[in-house]
C-alpha cells in the first residue's frame, strides 16, 4: 500500500486519520484522547455530552422545568458543562499529542449557544469544529471568533458552494477543511437530498473530485477532504491516496473506533457489532429530524416501521372513497376511510393495536395502548433537545411550535440515545452505525471476539487493513 503521509490539520503535522464524532457520549474524551494521542485526529461529541460534579461523579440530565423552553435551558447548561468536561478529559489523556476537534449537531437545539459556551470554556483545548446536520452557515463565524479550524460536514459540491457563496468566503483563514460524509453509507444522520434516491447509491469518488474542483474554484487547494462513510481499510481507497485530482485527502474512521477499550459504548453493544450480517444497517427516514438515518436493524427499528406500515388515511367528513365510518379515540369519534383501509383497522384493532394516532399527513397509525402513551408521555416530556422537532412539534422559534401536529411515526431521539449510551439496552433503542458495520463479524482482525485499544486499532489501520 502506499505509505500515508501525515497532513497538516488544525495547524499541526498529523496522521491523516480522523476519529468521526459520534452524539451523545459515544465519541467522548477518552476515545477522542486516545485516538489523538495516537499521532492522529480525535474528535468527541458536543450533543449533550456527558458532565460531572467536582468529585468526578457523572451528573445524570434531570430536567425540572415545567415548560419546553425551561428545559431547552437546563439541556444547553448540562450540554456546554459536558463539552468542556470531554475537552479536559481529553486533552489529559492526549498529552499534547494530535489533534483534539468536537462535533456538533447544527440542528440540535441551540446550537450557537452551545458551540459557543463550550469553546469559551475550553479553550485552547479544542483545535477544530466539525459541524453538519444542516447548512451550519455560522460555524465559520463562530470559530473564527475563538480562533479554532472549522470543519463543515457536506454529501456534495452544491451544498459546499452555497455554505462558501454566503459564509464561508469572509472566513477563508479558518477552513480547516472539509468532511466528505457519503449519504447511503454512513451511519446517524445522513446528507441525502431531495434530488438523490436512497435507494440507488452513488459512488464517492466522483462526487469528492467534483468536490474538490469546486474548491478550487476558491482557491482552496491546500484544506484537506475528509473521506467519511465507508471507510474500512485503507488498502480499499489505495487510489486516493496522493492523488492530485483529489488533493489532500484525510480519513474519518466512525464505525470502527466503536469496537475499542476505550469505546464507551455498553460491553452488550460492542458484542452486538460482532454478530451483525450484511443488510442489518438500514437507512430509514423515522427521525424526528426529518434527515435520513442510518441505525442497526432491531425491535427499536421494527416498531417504527410497524407503526408506518399500520397506516391509513381518512377524512373528517364523506369524501369519495373515503365515505367508509370508523370510530376512534375513547369517544369513538367518527373519521371515513376507505372499504379497504377500514377492514385493515378492524383487522389491527383486533390484534391489539387499538389506539388510533392522527399524524401531520391526515393519516391514523395503530398502535397498542401501551406504545401511545409512551409517545404522549415522550412528547410532553420534550426538552427542546432540536431546533425543531417532527416527533413533539418543537421549535425554538418564538411562538416554540413547528405549527403542524407531532408525528406519532417518529421518536424521542434524545430519550432513546441517552438510554443506549448508558445502558446495556441495545434491542429496544436507536443504534446508530455506519453500512460497514457488518464487517466487524468478518475481519480477522477482530476473530475470537478480539477489542483492542485505540492505538492498536490506529496500528491496524496503518498496515492498510
């Protein structure tokens, strides 16, 4: 394999091998230190990450305020105290070492105010920002101002442009580069648009060189392109290394770094990784983000697109077909249907799935009575933890509502991600992971269900596989 010279990023000579962030506790400052300390870039989680008292001990995130807002509130506190923690923990364990960035969610709620709490805090140990979920146009300005690279996170060269044409260009200076995530095999969030079908995938290596010339058009030869998503083993990507149509090309490992000692992910996730097959992760569209998601397939999943596929549209008075009454809701109140799509309900309502929940679309899902009032309750519960939110009709705009009903076809995400990262429950919680992540199960690298540290794996990953 060609040998891999070291890139300058963030200002200093560094392994072009970047740890991807991963949400809520699951890229923080021990595997993110490590991952740097290894000669490389680690990247932890600014997404609610994990806080701690003065005696060490983690804070658990409580909320006590009564309104949607007065929670959003106490979320940015426990959100810029857990960022500044994760820094420290990380730059420790680093010892100088690397590189040390965080990730942030543009869309999670409050965005600004987080990034920006989080890098007055802790400066000086954070070098970069990887920011995307979103079109992050203040990013730039916002770590220019504390003096740190950003990093935008982009699936094409038309949302690169349009984050340059309005943003970016007052900001040239600070680009530190730009990450590469491919929508149909990443894991979490994805960048797929309106234009691309899901189902058809596109090959990277195309869409990266249109990248990359687009960049140039700036004059933006020299910031690196992080390759994320699907990225394996460098002996795969031979042909992009030192390839002067791409450019400077980095690395970005996701999946991978979760099967490591220092991964804090529960011991029931990591042994979950080992037995996944090909197909396993699915790309699905539930998220109350509205963003495309890749997450491993499971009852968690299943539910959800049950609660999808028991679906039917209707009407509040005769309309056309729709002249077929149904009762629902304790009052039994009348809604039309088709003939079709009313022998269907009858059908689930038999099977126990007796609740009928109206979504934004006029349409009615069927669930159990136990599974609607774990969606009322998780909808009440709302902390804001998004700018805006399909599952709760959250928005943090003034009037603190998106104006459509909540969708009962999506979830609590920051419930259901707290739990997993806290907890040895992965059947019943969103398990985010990347479409490689199968791969675990096959490499001999991990055979007899071998974990290793992070710097055997950054050691591993050096030899091209």
């Amino acid at each position: 394999m060609k040998a891999l010279n070291p890139l300058v990023i963030s200002g200093r000579e560094v392994l072009p091998l970047v740890e991807g962030g991963k949400g809520i506790s699951v890229s923080n400052g021990e595997s993110s230190g490590a991952w740097a300390a290894s000669g490389g870039v680690g990247t932890f989680s600014g997404v609610n990450a994990d806080s701690f008292d003065e005696n060490g001990k983690e804070l658990p995130q409580i909320y006590y305020g009564t309104t949607r807002r007065e929670r959003q509130h106490e979320l940015v506190n426990y959100a810029i105290r857990g960022g500044i923690s994760q820094a420290r923990i990380a730059h420790d364990i680093s010892g100088g070492q690397g590189r040390m960035h965080v990730n942030i969610l543009w869309e999670m709620g409050a965005a600004e105010e987080i990034v920006e709490g989080i890098l007055s805090g802790a400066k000086g140990l954070i070098h970069g920002v990887t920011c995307g979920a979103g079109m992050p146009y203040k990013i730039a300005e916002i770590c220019a101002k504390h003096d740190v690279h950003y990093y935008p996170i982009v699936s094409s060269a038309r949302a690169f442009r349009a984050l340059w044409k309005r943003a970016y260009h007052k900001f040239r200076d600070n680009l530190g580069g730009v990450v590469y995530e491919d929508p149909w095999l990443a894991g979490g969030h994805n960048g797929l648009s309106n234009s691309e079908d899901p189902e058809v995938p596109q090959a990277p290596l195309p869409r990266v060189r249109e990248l990359r010339a687009t960049m140039r058009e700036f004059g933006l030869e020299t910031p690196p392109i992080f390759m994320a998503g699907g990225v394996w083993a460098l002996n795969e990507w031979e042909d992009w290394i030192e390839n002067p149509e791409l450019g400077p090309i980095a690395f970005q490992f996701g999946t991978r770094p979760l099967l490591t000692k220092e991964s804090p992910i529960s011991d029931a996730w990591k042994r979950r990784l080992l037995t996944l097959q090909p197909g396993d992760v699915f790309l699905n569209r539930f998220s109350p983000t509205g963003f495309y998601s890749s997450a491993v397939s499971n009852p968690f999943l299943a539910d959800l697109r049950g609660r999808s596929e028991r679906q039917i549209a209707y009407t509040s008075e005769p309309v056309g077909d729709h002249a077929a009454p149904l009762p629902v809701g304790a009052r039994g109140r009348l809604v039309y249907v088709t003939a079709h799509d009313r022998e269907a309900a009858l059908g689930w309502i038999a099977a126990g799935f007796t609740d009928a929940l109206r979504t934004p679309d006029s349409t009615l899902v069927f669930v159990t009575p136990e599974s609607a009032e774990t969606i009322r309750h998780d909808q009440v519960s709302c902390m804001g933890c998004l700018s805006a939110c399909m599952f709760s009709n959250w928005s943090q705009n003034e009037e603190g509502t998106t104006g459509k009903k909540a969708d009962p076809r999506s979830f609590c995400i920051q419930k259901t991600l707290q739990n997993i990262s806290h907890s040895d429950e992965v059947d019943n919680n969103l398990m985010f992971a990347g479409h490689n992540a199968y791969r675990f199960g096959s490499d001999p690298f991990y055979s007899n269900g071998f974990i290793p540290t992070v710097r055997e794996l950054v050691d591993r990953l050096l030899t091209g596989y």
